[in-house]
C-alpha cells in the first residue's frame, strides 16, 4: 500500500482508522516548545499526535489541542503507559487528566520491561473503562507478540518501532502484519543522525526533494504509520510535503541497502530496560 494522499489512514484492528503520518514529541520541552509544536502541526493539516507518559509534556499536547480549534474527535491522539509503574488503567486516568480530554485513541506500553504480558490485562481493562479506544505495544519483538497472544482477550492494535531504511526490521513488520497489527515507524530520521548519509543525499537531490522527506516517503511506502518530531515550523511543514512524490524500486532498493539489522524480527540493538 503507498499512500499519495496527506490524510490517508490504516484500519486497525478495532476498527478505528489510524493516519499514516503524525508529530512525535519525545524530547519536546514541556510548555511553550511542545504547545507551539503540537498546534504548529494541527494548523498545517497533522491528525495524529504521538506523547507519553515518558515525555512529561501531555499537559502541553492537551492546551495544544484544546487551542488549536480543531475538534477533539478529528484527532487521533496517542499515548503510552510507562511501564515502570504498576496499573496501567490508573495510569490512563492521569494521563486524561494532563491531557484535558476524556479518551485516547490509542495507549502504548511504551516497553516491555519486566516482561511482554504482565501489563495487558491492566491495558483491557482501560479499554473496557472507555479511557481508551485502541490499546497496543512499543518495542516488543516478533517473540514478544507471540508471547502476548497467548495471554491477550483484545489483540494489540500497533507496535510502534524502530524503523528507517537503517533499521530496517522487515521481519518485525511481517510478524505484526501476519498478526493483524499495524506497525508504526518511530525515529524515522534516526533521531536526526540519519540525515547526514550520503545516500539518502544523492537520493534527495535526484527526487528534487530532501533527506528527511525522503526517509519519511521510505517508511510510508513499506506501508508503515510515520511519526517524525520537530520542534522548528520549517521542518513541520518539511515533513509533511512528502505525498506529492513516489520513491522508484531503484531508489528503495538503495536505501534498503542501508539496513544495518539484517531485517531484523527483534525490535532494538540494545535494549534500555531489563
Ligand atoms: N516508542 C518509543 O520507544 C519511541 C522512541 C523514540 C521515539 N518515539 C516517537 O517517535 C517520534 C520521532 O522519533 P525521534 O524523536 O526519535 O526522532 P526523528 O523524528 O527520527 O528525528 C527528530 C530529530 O530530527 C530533527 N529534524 C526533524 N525534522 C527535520 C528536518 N526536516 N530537517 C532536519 N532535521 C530535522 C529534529 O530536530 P528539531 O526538533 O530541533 O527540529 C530532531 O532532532 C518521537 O518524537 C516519539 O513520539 C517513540
């Protein structure tokens, strides 16, 4: 599936329909630089907005939203549970309250510390307080789903991973597909180090287009959802001008070639949890 289209969406597997592009926040500051961020996006046209607990910014994506005007309902909102903490249903609440809204469209264990299924029934049962619509995953592996499934009444709607042409974890990607889950492309430009590869360059200059948009157009074309942060308006704007051009097979296999995974099933390198 290659989307040409700036609102396109994935159905999910509770079917609610996720964007195929988004803002990421990680590593905004709480305040001014996440709120400018958040309603910079929303102004241009972005839908999905991507925090966590983690990020210690929710209040700011919450007075974003609110300011910006656009209806709550358009906006498909995400966050995750950290998972360092011990109720994720508790956690939700708390979540709503920084963020002024009364549902998320879809809550994340942000990682699967201490193991891949202990904190699933505390996911459901966020469901099945209608804090939630979608519940899914971060981080887990293709062996960490299959442990899950074993366990889960709802199955995940999203894993949210590590992807770009240098972490190219095909394996990973089969793996939800063939469970019904979308898989989301977190870090699509490396957190920035990827921009630099020469590469990407030549590719950029040859599709009259730049280094991030091109990495941004590789992660859409292999069918994921693409959540780049940018805190610079420029950039906001940048990132988004990515459905006016198609990647050929020749450029795709190039940067395919950039995998330093072995199109790996495994969900990271090194791991920050244990
Ligand atoms: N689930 C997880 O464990 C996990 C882990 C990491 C990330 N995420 C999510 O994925 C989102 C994106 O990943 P990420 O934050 O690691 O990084 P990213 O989107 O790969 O890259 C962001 C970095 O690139 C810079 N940048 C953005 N657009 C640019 C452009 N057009 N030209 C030049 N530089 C540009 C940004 O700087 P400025 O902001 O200064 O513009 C920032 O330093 C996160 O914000 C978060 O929502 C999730």
């Amino acid at each position: 599936m290659t989307a040409n289209n700036s609102q396109a969406t994935r159905e999910l597997s509770n079917g609610t329909a996720i964007p195929v592009f988004g803002l990421g926040v990680w590593q905004a500051a709480d305040g001014p630089e996440t709120e400018q961020s958040v309603e910079w996006a929303l102004e241009l046209g972005y839908r999905l907005i991507d925090t966590a607990q983690a990020y210690q910014n929710e209040a700011s994506v919450g007075r974003a939203i609110r300011n910006s005007g656009v209806p709550r309902e358009e906006i498909f909102l995400t966050t995750k549970f950290y998972p360092g903490n011990e109720d994720p249903r508790a956690e939700a609440e708390k979540s709503l309250e920084r963020l002024g809204t009364d549902y998320l469209d879809l809550y994340l264990i942000h990682w699967p510390q201490s193991g891949p299924t202990w904190a699933w029934p505390g996911m459901e049962a966020a469901v099945e307080a209608g804090l939630t619509k979608g519940i899914g995953i971060s981080n887990f592996s293709a062996a960490e789903i299959q442990e899950l499934s074993k366990i889960s009444q709802i199955q995940p709607a999203v894993n949210q991973i590590q992807f770009s042409p240098f972490e190219y974890r095909a394996g990973l990607v089969e793996a939800c597909e063939a469970a019904g889950i979308v898989a989301q492309a977190y870090s699509p430009l490396g957190t920035g180090r990827h921009l630099d590869d020469p590469v990407v360059a030549r590719i950029a200059s040859a599709t009259d287009h730049t280094p991030a948009q091109v990495l941004i157009r590789w992660a859409i074309q292999k069918g994921l959802s693409v959540i780049p942060k940018s805190v610079h308006r420029e950039r906001i704007v940048e990132n988004f001008a990515v459905f006016d051009f198609e990647l050929d097979a020749e450029a795709v296999a190039a940067l395919d070639a950039l995998d330093t995974t072995n199109q790996t099933a495994e969900a990271l390198a090194n791991k920050w949890w244990s």
